[in-house]
C-alpha cells in the first residue's frame, strides 16, 4: 500500500476494453440488447468489447461497432475512459462517440445474439432513470455523450 502497510487483494487481471455511443445523423444512439450471463437478464447496453492484442483502442472501437451494430463510424471522438472495477480489476475502458455511421457488416461473435434498438440520444437520460439501462459503462459513457452533443449543439 502507498504507506506502507502490508495487505492481501485479490484482483483480476483483465485485458483494456472499449465501449461506443454510435450516434448516427438522426440524433439517434444505436444500443444493444443482450443477454448476460451475470445478471440473468438481457441488459439495454452501449456496444462495447475487448482490444485483442495488437490493437488501438480506435481500433477495436471500429472492429466492435462492425460486429454489434454493423456500423462504422467516419469519426471516433474519445471521451474520458475510466476503470471499470477499480477495487478488484485492472481493466481500464476507453470511450468513444461514434458519428458519420455507415453500414457494414462483420460477423458477431459465436457467442453474442444482440439486437440492435435506435433512441433518440436525449432520451437515453430517461431510460437511464427509469433503470432501463442499469449497466455503468453505458450510464458513464451516455451521459458524457450527452455533455459533449449538448456543448456542440450536434455532433456528425
């Protein structure tokens, strides 16, 4: 410990992740729902995954939002990241708005079904509050989004 004292953790070793608010010129963001296993319920997410070794997190945030939403974005803005778990793991998140979507198609992972649901992005405040979107990264991540487009006037 920084003074000194000696303790025993536990702590995960998990690689760095990336989540996106793919925002797209209707002002709409494009969310996933998906099961998961922790919850034992299908969860309303932004999409969000691992950076597999070799890559940027610019990188995987493309890679990622081909394969959850069959989108890519003309433009990644970074947003602040934050640690997901600090108390137990060491895996850091990037954050990034994802504007100038296009279409395109890469295979989801074997293991994910996700479907994806468009909102209006001012509206994410709401189902943030209605405890329609519960998971951190995608509260943390819509709500710098939603700074960063209200302190532009628009994105994209």
């Amino acid at each position: 410990m920084p003074n000194g004292r000696l303790t025993v953790r536990e702590v995960l070793e998990h690689s760095d992740s990336v989540c996106m608010v793919p925002l797209d010129a209707e002002g709409n963001v494009l969310l996933v729902r998906q099961y998961r296993k922790p919850t034992e319920s299908v969860l309303l997410e932004v999409p969000a995954g691992g950076i597999e070794e070799g890559e940027t997190p610019e990188e995987a945030a493309m890679r990622e939002l081909q394969e959850e939403v069959s989108h890519v974005a003309g433009e990644l803005r970074a947003l602040p990241g934050f640690w997901l778990a600090p108390g137990w793991c060491d895996e850091y998140m990037y954050a990034f708005l994802a504007t100038d979507l296009k279409p395109s198609d890469l295979e989801q992972d074997y293991d994910e079904i996700v479907d994806t649901v468009r909102v209006p992005l001012p509206q994410t405040l709401e189902l943030i509050e209605r405890g329609e979107i519960r998971d951190a990264k995608s509260i943390a991540a819509l709500l710098q989004a939603l700074r960063v487009v209200g302190d532009a006037g628009s994105v994209g």
